[in-house]
C-alpha cells in the first residue's frame, strides 16, 4: 500500500493524527525534501528507508514504490501541505493504476490555511469576500489562458498566489491591470508555521518592495484582498440572536427605551422578546 500524506504547513505537530500514523508505520518514506519540515521524519521508526525526491525524478519515486510494493512493505508519498494542491500527485496515481498498485490519500493542512493562521485572517468575511482563489504566476509550468491573474483580479475575491514570489512586480503589475487598486491590502508570508516564519502586512502596490525589503526570495505566499485588513464587516448570521437556525429559534434584542412599559428601566438597558 502506498499512503499518499499531507505533511501539513511546516510545523511537526500540524501533521494530522492519521498522516502520523502512517508514518510511524512506513518501512519506506519519500518525502518532498525542498518543502517538507525535515523533523517530521522523526516519527518514523529506526529501519524505516528514508527517500529525498528532491533529488529524483518521477521514473525514480515510483521505482522505489515498486520495489517496496514487490517487498511488502508499506510506503508513505510524504508531501508538502495537502497533496491536492500543487502536489504533482495525479501523475504519480495514474502509473500506480497501471502497476494495479494500491494507494490512499490522507489529507493536510495548506500552506493557504497556515498563511491565515499566522495572521489571524478569516478569508471569508461577510460582506467583504465570500470566496477564495487559490493559483499561481506561470513560470516554467504554464497556466491555463482562461486562468491569468487579470482575470481572477477582476472578481475581487480573496486571492492566494502560490509558487510565485520572485515574480512580484509582474504579479502587481496584472493584479492592479485585473482590477485591483494599488492601495489594495496584501500581505506576504514565508514559511507559514515554521519556526523561522515572517509575515508582512503591505499593498499590492508594494509587494516586490516588501519582499526586497525582506530579503524574501522564495517559499512564500502573498494574499490579495480588502480580507487581510478589514476594518468593517457584516456580522455573522450564523451567531445572530435574530436569525433562526435548525437549532435554536430567533430571539429579538430591543432598547429598553422602545418598550411601551419598561418598568422604571434606564434608557439604554436591554430586553430580550
């Protein structure tokens, strides 16, 4: 069996409890060495065969699931983050497939979701931003025309740019043609969750500035959107005492002031009707 695992955002302790099992029961692992937070290979036991695919490529990493298949033993595909995103993990199940060679996935935390909690961020604030674009600048791996930057800028949801920063003047320069302004907040975040972890609140405007300034070059995230510094928002309705759930009924909250009998009250207090 080969477990496909998301090693989560970079802190050990961010694997979830079945990434962990898996790993303290591999006999072989093969982790993303670039990405991975080397610590988590500390979960593993003594005999367990440790792979860098860092340093292979695809032909090698499934040679090696090949062997440990033929062998019995069961292999982790340790990977950055969730595998689903930016994972190059497709590639990998569709030769397993044709092995007739099994395989699960167990999920991770992001780095999009550790990015958040390293600034405190709900990316989805009523009334500000109701949805997420996750994608990424072209480089050497292209992107679909349909997917450019200028046209996710346009619907000015909240955006999360991956695998893109040393292209952050060009990144600003089609955010602000898209639809953004440059006073637009942004933020960036290098190794979200690590221990050497930074984060900077800035604009679109000055996100190659901001990452200069830094001396960030790679590994980071910048997130695009009025999200990362809202000042007002609409409330929940979910918590509101005035909407009606499935499981509790409305109440209405009203100034004492607005009752026709208010018994003496201070203006000001509240009842509950």
């Amino acid at each position: 069996m080969i477990h496909f695992v998301g090693a989560g955002s970079g802190a050990p302790d961010l694997i979830t409890v079945r990434g962990k099992k898996y790993l303290e029961e591999a006999d072989v692992v093969i982790y993303a060495g670039s990405l991975v937070n080397p610590e988590l290979l500390g979960y593993t036991k003594e005999t367990c065969e440790i792979h860098n695919s860092a340093r292979m490529t695809l032909e090698e990493v499934i040679d090696v699931m090949q062997r440990a298949e033929e062998q019995g033993k069961v292999t982790v595909r340790l990977h950055t983050g969730d595998p689903c995103i930016y994972g190059a993990i497709r590639e990998q199940m569709d030769i397993l497939d044709q092995r007739g060679i099994s395989y699960d996935s167990c999920p991770g935390v992001s780095a999009f979701c550790g990015a958040a909690s390293a600034l405190n961020l709900e990316y989805t604030l009523p009334d500000i931003s109701q949805s997420v674009i996750i994608t990424r600048m072209e480089g050497r791996t292209p992107v679909p025309p349909k997917e450019s930057i200028q046209s996710f800028a346009a619907h000015h949801a909240t955006m999360v740019v991956f695998l893109s920063t040393g292209m952050l003047e060009e990144l600003s320069r089609r955010l602000i043609e898209g639809g953004y302004t440059a006073q637009t907040p942004a933020a960036i975040v290098y190794k979200a969750t690590w221990p050497d972890e930074k984060k900077f609140i800035c604009t679109v405007g000055t996100l190659a500035e901001t990452a200069r300034e830094n001396h960030i070059t790679k590994t980071a995230l910048m997130i695009i959107g009025d999200a990362v510094q809202a000042a007002h928002y609409d409330r929940s309705k979910l918590y509101d005492p005035g909407f009606t759930t499935e499981f509790r009924q409305a109440s209405k909250i009203v100034d004492s002031c607005d009752l026709q009998e208010n018994n003496g009250a201070e203006c000001g207090e509240t009842e509950k009707i």
